[in-house]
C-alpha cells in the first residue's frame, strides 16, 4: 500500500513516538532501501530535515537512511546534504553519531562524484576528531568505514587514503588497531559480513 507520489503507507511509522513500530518500520525500510527505490525523491527532504530532530532516536534514523537513500540516487543531492550528516557524526549521544558514521560509506557506492564526496569528509572528520571524548573510536569506524568502501568499489586512493589517516596517529597501540583493519585477511571478513 503506498501513498501519492509512491511512498509506502508505512513511512511515517520511522517517526513514530511508538518504539516498537519506528524499529519495524526502520528494519523493513533499511531493507528496502538497500537498492534504489522509486520514491526516495519524494522522502528526501523529510528524511534530511529529520537529521535535526530533538529526538536521538530520530536523528539515527533519518542518518542510516539517508545514507541508504544515496545509495541509489543519480542525482548527487547527498553532496549538498552531507555536511548535515556529518554534523549528526557530532550528536551529543555518542550512539547516534556512530550509527550515522558507521553508515557513511553507503554513499561512495552512488557514484565517483558521491565517492568522493564521503572520503573527504571522512578524512575531514579524522582529522577533527582528536580533542574529542571519544577520538579513538571515531578514528576506528572511519578507517573500518573506508575499509568497507574500498572492499565494495575497489577503490585502490581508499586505501591510501586510510593509510595516510592512519600515519597521523601517535600512539602506536592505536595506529596498529587502526591498521588492523588493512590486514589482506580482513577483505574476505568484510565481504562475508556484507552478504
């Protein structure tokens, strides 16, 4: 059952204050979402102004499918919304900036421009982090975020990318954490997590 324009009769579900049917409605759109849908447009700007939400909940929702929603758009928009993403990377509940960081690569599989675009800010993001309460975690879900992107595009500049990233830390116990995530035998792991 959908509504006009072809967005699914279930959609405001995502935001409803009712737990139990926003986490149904975000497993089955999540679900859905993993390849192109026909009616992102149409949800586009909810979902992005979402992003702002006073609820985390909220906030962890609208990031993940977003970066769903990019996946299989043509059209470049996340370029333009993905300093808003970035921002929920910040969240004051540390749990939903890691659901949006840990969902960021899905926008490199649009497009080389897309591809780009997230690698950048990612990089950005490294770099920023270091004051940060939770520095070192950030750093390992990015570098386990470009290392999922680069298994996924065979993108060989993720790597350096991630590896220059990786160069900047002093601390040897997290620099060998972080390149843990490089090993060869770690690609085949990534790929069976994906499937």
């Amino acid at each position: 059952m959908t509504e006009a324009g072809g967005v699914p009769a279930r959609f405001g579900d995502l935001w409803a204050a009712d737990r139990a049917r926003q986490n149904a409605a975000f497993d089955a759109f999540m679900d859905e979402t993993g390849q192109p849908v026909p009616w992102a447009h149409e949800v586009w700007g909810e979902v992005v102004a979402q992003l702002g939400h006073a609820d985390n909940h909220n906030r962890a929702v609208a990031a993940q499918l977003l970066c769903n929603l990019a996946a299989g758009d043509p059209s470049e928009r996340i370029v333009d919304d993905l300093p808003a993403l970035i921002e929920v990377t910040r969240d004051p509940r540390f749990v939903t900036a890691r659901h949006c960081l840990l969902s960021l690569w899905r926008i490199g599989l649009a497009g080389p421009v897309e591809r780009a675009a997230v690698v950048a800010a990612l990089e950005g993001r490294y770099r920023d982090c270091a004051a940060e309460k939770n520095a070192t975690l950030i750093r390992n879900d990015i570098v386990a975020s470009l290392r999922r992107l680069c298994d996924a595009t065979g993108d060989a500049g993720i790597e350096s990318t991630a590896r220059r990233l990786i160069d900047l830390e002093t601390d040897p116990k997290y620099r060998r954490k972080y390149l843990g995530h490089w090993k060869p035998d770690r690609a085949g792991a990534a790929r069976a997590a994906q499937s």
